[in-house]
C-alpha cells in the first residue's frame, strides 16, 4: 500500500489549488470574450440609432424641398432635393450595414426600402408634375399621392426604430443573467478553495503540529534527563518515522548512560578503596581530589586538602618538584619518581609517584598523580642490603684464611710441598679463588641491579681503553696459549663513561674470548665508529655458543653447561653484569655466532664533535654568560659543551679563589658549583659568595658527587640555589635548571660601567645593584670586548682611560639597529660637539649619588620603551 | 721520616686463622716486625709500647671496632700521623670512601693475596713517606 506520507499530502494540496486556479482563469477568459462581444453589439446599435436619425433628417430635407418646388415653382429647389436623395439612399446602405439580425428586423428594413422607393417615385411624380401642369396638379398629387406614402414610410421606420430598441433591452437583460452566472461560478469556486483550503489546513495541523509538538514535548523532556521519555506516535509518515528514530536514540542513550554510570560507579569504587593514593591536580598545581589512601598517606583531611597547593605537602622543594612534574609529564611511560610526603605532625612517607595528564569533566587540563607508600620496600631493601653486606663479610672471612693458607704453602713459605700434595693443594686454591669470585659477582649484580653502584662518569678515549684492556688480559691469554690482539686502523674517539666498569666488561668479554679459543688463536679486540657511537668488537676463533643456549647468554647463572662452567671456572654472572653495565651508559650489548668463532659487541654513545671541538660552537653562542666552577677538567669540558649546546656562554674556573675573582670581575646570569674544590669547600664558597655580592644574588646550580646528601647542610639558610644536581650529568635537567636561574636574572637591566678607578666602580655598582647588574670594564679594550659580546641596556661612560678616550666607544654604542643609551660619566667637562651623541652627562664632582642613581632609573626605563615600540614597528 | 724503611707493623684482627695466615705472609715473607692484637682494647693498651710505622686494621670486630680503635690511636699523639691501612670483607665503595674519610691510606679488601701483601705494604709505606 503507498504510503500516504506528508510530502504527498502537500503535493496533492499544492495540485488543488493549481488545478482551481486554472479554472478560475478559463472562466475568467470565458467572461471576457462574452463581455467583449455584448460591447461590440451595443455600438452598432447605437450607430443604427444614429444612421436612423440622419435618415429621418435627410428624408424631411427631400420634403421640405419637393414643397419649396410645388409651392415656389423655382427649379432652385431641385438641386437641393437630388442632393438628399442622395444622402437618404446613403443613409439607407448604412442602415443596411447595421441591422440586427435579430427577429423581424431585416423584414422592417426591406419594408422601409420599398416604401422610401415608393415615396421618393411619388415625391418626384410631384416635382414633375408642378414643372409639367402647374401648382394645382402638382398640390394635389402632393396631398393625395406622396404625402400619404411618405407618412407609411415614416410609419415604418418608427417600427424599425422600436424593433432595434426591443433586441436592444432583450440583449442587454441576457448580458446581465450571463454576467451574474460566471459571477456565481467564480465565488463558488473561490468559496471551494477556501473551505477545502481551510479543512486541509486543519488536516494538516492535526498531522504537524500536534504530533511535532508531542515529539518535541518528548525530546526537551528527554534533554532534561527524563531518559525513559518514549513517544507513541500512529500513522505512516515522516513524523512517525522521527519518532522511531528518536525512540531508537533514547534507548541507545538510555543504555549507554547506564553503563556510563556503572563505569563511573567502578571507578569511584576504585578511586575510593584504592591502596595506592590517588590524587588530581589541575593547572595550577591545586589538589582537585584525594582518595582515602592518598589522604591517609598525606595524614591528612581529603576536604582539608583540595584547593590547596599539591606542593606545600611534599618535603621536595619547588623546583625539584617542577623537574619531576615536567619530566613524568614528558614521557607517559615514565618510571614512577621517588617522593617525600610531609605530614602536619612532622614526619615524613617515600612515595613512588607516576603522574598523567589527564582533561577534567568540564574541559579544563588536570594531572592525576597515584603514589604508592615504599616504606616498606625501603625497610626490605636496607634489610636486603644490611643482608648481602653481612653475608659477604660472613663469607669473605673464611675465604681469607683459606686462600691465604693455600697460597703461602703453594709459595712454598712453609717450605717444599710434594707434588701430589700440591695438585690438590692447586684444586683447593683454584676454588677457593672461583668462590671469591663468584661472591664478588653477586654483589656487583646486587649493586647494579638495586642501582646502588656509583658510575664514576669521565670522558674516556676509546683507545686508550681498549690497550689497557687488550695489556690486562695477556697474561690470562698466555695461560691458554692465546694471543690477545688490537686490529689495526680502529676508531678513535672518546665516550662518556666509568673507566673501571668498562673495564670490566672488556675483560669479561675478553677472558670468555680467550677461554673458548682453541690454542694457538688469536683473540682480535677492535673500535668501529658506527653513527653517534662506538661499537667494541670482541672476536674469538671457538666453536660458537650452541644455539639452544643463545637466548638465555644474559641470563643469569647462564652457562652452556654445569660441566662446562665448572671446566671454565666462570661464575655465570659475567655476561649478566656486563649487559647491566652497558646498559647503564646508555649502549647495547649482542654477538654473532658461528662454529667458526663468535664476535661479541657493545655500543657506547660518542661524545659527540660539537662536544670534543667546541670552537664553532661556542663562536655561534650569544647566550647569557654562566659560570663553572669545576676543578675537574674534563667535568668542567663536559660541561661547558652541555651549557653551549643549550645556547649559554660559558667561562671555567678550576678553584674557589679563580671563581671569586671572576665572579668580581665580570657579570654572570647563574654560576655551576661543585661542592669538592681543591682550595675551598664548595659549602663555604656559597656563604663566601653571598656575603661579598654587591648586586642581586646570582642563581647557582650545584652540580657535585655528595649534591644530595649536603643540601641539607645549608638548612635552607643560603638563598638562590637553584638546584642540586647529582653526577652523573643529566644534560636535560643542567639546562633547565640554568634556564630557569637565567630566565630571572634577565629582567635585570645590565649597565656597563667604564671606568679605571675601581673606587668609583665599587660606589657605582653598591648605588645601583638594586636597579640592575653592573658590569665594570677598566679599560677601553676591555669595554670593546664586552661591548661586541654582550648586549647592555645602558652604558656608563668615563672618558678619560688608560688606553685611550672611553669616546672612542660611541660609534659602537649608536651603530647598529638599536642604539644604547649612554651616560657620559666623567670629571672633564665634555665637548660640545660630543653631546649630541650620548643620553645625559653627569660631572662626577656634581652628581650625587640619588643623582645618578635616578637619571640611569629614568633612561632605563625610557630605554625599554623606546624598544617595546620598535618592537612594535617592526612587527 | 724520608728514607725510613718499613719495619714495624700493628695487626688487629679477631680471626685467629687471618692473624696466623698474616703472620705466615707479613713476619715469613715479607720479614716485618708484627705485633699482632685480638681486639681493639688490647691493640690501644700495647701500641706505645710497640710504636708501629704502621697499623694494619681489621674494620668488623666486636667489641671495639676498627674505626673505633683508629680514633682511639689517634688521640695519643705518637699516633697522630701514624699511617693506617684498613683490611675488610665489606668492599661497597661507600664503606671504602667512608674508611678514606677516617684518614687510611688505604683500605685492602679480604679475602687479600697473602704471596704479594709484604711487597704492597712496602710500596704503600714508600708512596707515603715520599
């Protein structure tokens, strides 16, 4: 069955009143010719009328002059009456032009032509006769003969004339019926359309509208959280397909809000019973929500907490606490960071805390943090270590006794052992040493594995490392009958790394090498430069490591077979250590096998050129200046490449004394510190530092072995440590730490002072440390140096110097993009033709103190505003 | 004190079987002077009257132990300078940085190498006194 759906209701209304329409037009047009057709016939009727008058005119002109004759005789009269004949046979044709059809109208006319013929023929017999016989005769046809006939003739045409009048009245009265019929038929039609029109309308209100309004009642309901709303709705339409689909809607709705409310459910039941604490932090770094856990863990009230700062209940300063968020926030799969709960009663909980972005309900960026309490994993590792310290220590005490027993009897100390005695003697000794060894591995794992290992991190050369390794293994070689060999032509370079481990992952390697070779063999070490690292090839000529044992070679306690250890006298831990180790400098360790030899390798990262060969670098580099006080020289290297790499300048000094005086001499946005010096405690230095500074504190970073453990030793009671960084150098968190130091010493406006007596420079720099830094300069050469290195904001000119005139530095100043503002500060007089190109001039005599203080205020501030609006300009 | 060879060494060690084995290595071998002492009170009671060039310690005795009797020594001013070598079985690099900072020269772990301790023991007296 079609279905009779709301678009084709409308196009059935739409085809109605197109189809009335039509008709209205057909009926209208119909009228129109009617009308059109009455009108035309009126106008002949009346010209009928008219041509009548002219005729009745004319024929009593023929009268009136066939009586002029009769009477008078006089022939002037018979022009006059031809003339009307004329115009009355005229007026006749007219008239016969114009008839009405209509009933007995042409019969009239034809009756009204035959007597004009009669009456003229009898008119002129009259004219005739007057001309022939006389007045008398001719009176007398007059009254007899053609005044009677002229009588019927006028007689006729006032029937003609009554006829047309009558067709006249009849037409116009069938006019009036037909006008008034087309009327009715078109106000019937119109009436139709507006009462059909009308039921359609309420038809189709009844359809729309009050369903659409039923559907719309449902779906604000709906909106409004009423999920269960539902609309019933009858019929076949669009209206009733809407309702489906909005039922259909508020279903899936409808189920999937529930299961968004179980979801939620479960995890409220998560956040709440948790073990681990559970906390969110938004932007700003407030507490949003704590879960029971976290607040026990903190000590604290949930409520009491949200709304606060998260940092204020951590032990960790803020900008420890700043290093941590950002780099948990960095990397999502970050190993969870060790923190420091500080509760309201004093005491404090280890955390391990993993942090995630997340986005809150209402848009907003928030950071969900979950900590779990280490206390106790703490206490097992102390007891773990309290363990393997005993432990070694209850086994070495014994092993010392044996082995040295054993080795001063085989030195024959105690005198001259027998043979047999002494191959067992040897086993003895020979296990004992295995044992030792063993027991040493087992630490060392411990160590690596707990992260308790110390790496002593330098720049090492990977030659240099490789001969000694190659040196300390020839004599076990020899034992084998192998040779240890370095392949020619290897790479150099040098590594960043802990000479001893790497050490003894060389001589791991290298000792497995000799021991599987067969006699005779050499065992080849070699460097190849492989991209941004250094690959150590180890290569033996034995019979290769079996393939069921392949995968299992790092494991370990991991060896091809019990006999076989025992044969080799290896602890199983070796390889195990050694992939640790690697691992720990940041390389990978693999091998290739064959039955013809095997080939161990091992990466190392380069330190890269820019780092060994700094010159390009640090020639680019216009950064803000930092001091490294660092009395190992290749820390110091290796830090000064770090710094240039993050866009600093840096300048090295290698005791306390040389950092003091170029702390004095020059200007610094931060200063790197290790804390062991050969001259000074780095300790003391600080307060040293802090008490002697003239301007702002300078931010220092501390970069030592012991950073961690002596933080506590200033209590907090030195300002402007920045961070403590534990060696090994983590490049990333150096460069933030001096970023963030540096960031808030450049609001600072820097002077240049000029000048070659230092008693001024002292007063200058204790005048204005509180506005900006001050950086002196005693000579001109010195001022020119500082001058293209180093941007100032203002510059504080003496003129006369040492080596020359401080004038001599005014094209440097007003050169360039932007000029810099300069004071001439001097005891001359300056010359005229010199003023235009400074700022202001003070003599020194003259100017107080709160003088020079408050014009260099003013100019920096005028300064900063020249360039926000050259800034602008050029923007 | 330059040029002054090593002769005089006090041993404190609580192992009766180390001290016998050390005796074999240092008084056999090496042909040092040894006064060798069971603990830490016996080693503070008969220094002075010993006045060694050098003291080789064990660090885990009960009792007094091995830092302990250092300070103890170190308190009697002939033993001020006295160099001292510690010997233990503990050999984390915190415990040995821990025994440099008491002010040893150097810390031997155990188990020690009995043929070459006298030829270590010299090399380490004759880098000092240099």
């Amino acid at each position: 069955m079609p279905r009779f759906t709301i678009g084709r209701k409308l196009w059935l209304g739409y085809a109605f009143f197109i189809g009335m329409l039509l008709l209205i037009f057909a009926i209208a047009i119909a009228f129109n010719m009617l009308t059109r057709g009455a009108t035309s016939d009126r106008e002949r009727s009346e010209n009928f009328v008219r041509a009548i008058a002219s005729f009745r005119t004319n024929l009593l002109t023929t009268e009136d002059a066939q009586r002029g004759l009769v009477i008078t005789g006089d022939d002037s009269y018979l022009a006059t009456y031809r003339e009307a004949i004329e115009r009355v046979r005229d007026d006749l044709a007219e008239l016969e032009r114009l008839n009405s059809p209509a009933a007995q109208q042409p019969a009239r006319l034809a009756n009204v032509r035959d007597l004009l013929g009669l009456a003229l023929a009898q008119s002129t017999r009259a004219v005739e006769t007057r001309r022939n016989a006389g007045f008398e005769a001719a009176r007398d046809v007059v009254r007899d003969q053609a005044a009677p006939q002229m009588t019927r003739l006028h007689n006729a045409i006032d029937e003609l004339v009554t006829g047309e009048r009558l067709f006249r009245t009849i037409e116009e009265a069938r006019l009036a019926s037909q006008t008034q019929t087309a009327n009715r038929v078109l106000w019937g039609i119109i009436g139709c359309i507006v009462v059909i029109g009308a039921l359609g309308a309420f038809f189709l209100q009844r359809t729309l509208t009050r369903r659409l309004g039923k559907l719309s009642r449902a779906a604000e309901r709906f909106g409004q959280g009423e999920l269960d709303q539902r609309v019933a709705m009858r019929g076949n339409d669009e209206i009733s397909d809407l309702a489906t689909s909005f039922n259909a809607m508020a279903d899936t709705v409808q189920k999937q809000r529930r299961a968004l409310e179980q979801r939620e459910s479960q995890s409220r039941a998560i956040f709440n019973n948790a073990a681990d604490g559970i906390m969110t932090v938004d932007g700003a770094g407030m507490v949003q929500e704590v879960n029971p856990s976290a607040a026990f863990a903190f000590g604290r009230d949930a409520a009491g907490m949200t709304g606060r700062k998260a940092s204020g209940f951590f032990a960790e300063t803020e900008d420890h606490l700043y290093v941590i968020v950002r780099e948990q926030l960095a990397d999502p799969g970050h190993r969870p960071r060790e923190m420091t709960i500080r509760r309201p009663d004093g005491t404090t909980l280890p955390v391990e805390i993993t942090m995630q972005r997340a986005v809150h309900d209402d848009g907003r960026p928030i950071v969900i943090c979950i900590m779990r309490d280490v206390t106790e994993r703490k206490r097992i590792d102390q007891l773990k270590n309290e363990f393997v310290s005993t432990v070694s220590h209850e086994l070495r005490t014994p092993l010392t006794s044996i082995n040295g027993s054993l080795e001063l009897v085989l030195g024959n100390v105690t005198g001259e052992i027998p043979t047999e005695a002494r191959t067992m003697l040897t086993i003895a000794q020979n296990n004992a040493r295995r044992l030792v060894r063993l027991i040493n591995d087992i630490l060392d794992m411990e160590k690596i594995e707990s992260g308790h290992i110390a790496f002593d991190f330098r720049q090492l050369d990977v030659g240099e490392l490789a001969r000694q390794a190659a040196d300390a293994n020839r004599g076990y070689a020899e034992r084998y009958g192998v040779t240890v060999e370095l392949v020619a032509g290897s790479a150099t370079g040098k590594v960043y790394g802990d000479g001893d481990r790497l050490q003894q992952v060389l001589a791991n390697l290298l000792s497995n090498a000799i021991k599987y070779s067969p006699a005779g063999a050499a065992v080849e070490l070699a460097l190849i430069e492989a991209g941004e690292t250094i690959r150590f090839e180890v290569r033996d000529r034995g019979p290769g490591i079996p393939h069921e044992f392949q995968n299992r070679i790092f494991d370990k306690f991991a060896q091809a077979d019990a006999s076989d250890a025992r044969q080799k006298g290896g602890t199983g831990l070796g390889l195990s250590i050694a992939k640790s180790i690697v691992e720990r400098h940041g390389g990978t360790i693999g091998f290739t096998t064959s039955p013809a030899g095997t080939v161990f390798t091992f990466t190392l990262p380069a330190l890269s050129a820019a780092i060994t060969a700094p010159t390009a670098a640090e020639q680019l580099s216009t950064g803000p200046r930092v001091l490294i006080c660092e009395d190992d020289a290749d820390v110091a290297t290796l830090l000064r490449m770090m710094l240039l790499q993050g866009g600093y300048e840096a300048d090295v000094a290698r005791t306390a004394s040389q950092a003091k005086s170029m702390l004095e001499r020059y200007s610094y946005a931060a200063m790197t510190l290790d804390l062991a010096l050969p001259d000074q405690d780095g300790i003391s230095l600080i307060r040293e530092i802090r008490t002697r500074e003239t301007g702002p504190p300078i931010p220092i970073v501390v970069v030592s072995i012991t950073a961690t453990e002596r933080a506590d030793e200033l209590n907090g009671d030195v300002v402007g440590i920045v961070d403590w960084i534990q060696k090994p150098i983590d490049q990333p968190r150096l460069i933030e730490s001096i970023r963030r130091a540096t960031l808030g010493a450049e609001r600072q406006p820097r002077i240049l002072h000029v000048e070659d007596d230092l008693d001024i420079l002292r007063v200058t720099s204790v005048v204005l440390r509180d506005i900006a830094d001050m950086v002196s300069a005693t000579s001109v050469t010195e001022a020119k140096a500082l001058l293209l290195a180093n941007r100032y904001d203002l510059v504080l000119l003496d003129i006369t110097l040492r080596d020359g005139s401080g004038l001599e530095l005014l094209p440097l100043l007003n050169g360039g993009t932007e000029s810099t503002p300069v004071i001439i500060f001097s005891a001359d007089e300056m010359p005229r033709d010199i003023s235009r190109a400074v700022t202001a001039a003070l003599v020194k005599s003259h100017t107080s103190n709160e003088l020079l203080a408050r014009t260099i205020e003013t100019l920096i501030q005028r300064g900063s505003r020249i360039r926000t609006v050259q800034q602008e300009l050029s923007a | 004190m330059s040029g002054r060879a090593l002769k005089r060494i006090l041993y404190v060690e609580d192992e009766i079987d180390i001290q016998t084995v050390m005796r074999m290595s240092l008084e056999k071998l090496g042909g040092f002077e040894l006064l060798v002492c069971s603990n830490g009170h016996d080693a503070v009671a008969q220094a002075p009257g010993f006045t060694p060039d050098m003291i080789l310690i064990d660090v885990m005795m009960p009792g007094m132990d091995g830092p302990a009797t250092v300070a103890a020594l170190r308190r009697m001013d002939m033993f001020a300078a006295t160099p001292v070598v510690f010997i233990t079985a503990k050999v984390q690099p915190q415990e040995v940085a821990r025994l440099r900072e008491l002010g040893a020269i150097d810390v031997i772990s155990k188990p020690f190498d009995a043929m070459a301790l006298p030829g270590y023991l010299q090399a380490l007296w004759n880098s000092h006194v240099n």
